[in-house]
C-alpha cells in the first residue's frame, strides 16, 4: 500500500512573479531521506503537476507538498 505524509504547501508569491513553499520543519527532519550516487542526502518530495498549473492560472490559492511512503509489507 502507499501512502504519502503531507510535508508543506505551494503557492504563489505575494508578487506573483515566484512559487513560495511553506515546509514543515517538524516533518522535513522526520522525512524519509536516501543518498545520491555521489553520496549526498536527499529528501525526495513531490507536488501534483495539476494543481501548481491551477495555481500559475491563478484558479486555486495553495495545494499540498507531500513524500510517498512506501510501506513494507
């Protein structure tokens, strides 16, 4: 099963000309994390494409930064 954990929001900036992401410390530092190929640690998030473009079209205000999470079975 998946299941995601909700990390921040997006929205635009109160210029417009920017996204503004609004991350929860609390649960960035209890994030999945996973390293690169050159040994660097990520963080790996995601944000559904249709709603920032709702955004960019100004048809929605903020939608949800989020890490899938699988779960071992």
């Amino acid at each position: 099963m998946v299941q995601s954990d909700l990390i921040g929001y997006v929205r635009k900036s109160n210029g417009g000309n920017a996204l503004k992401l609004s991350i929860s410390a609390e649960a960035f530092d209890s994030a999945q994390r996973y390293l690169s190929q050159d040994g660097k640690e990520y963080v790996g998030l995601i944000v559904n494409l249709a709603k920032v473009q709702e955004i960019l079209d100004d048809t929605r205000d903020v939608t949800s930064i989020c890490q899938i999470i699988n779960e071992e079975v």
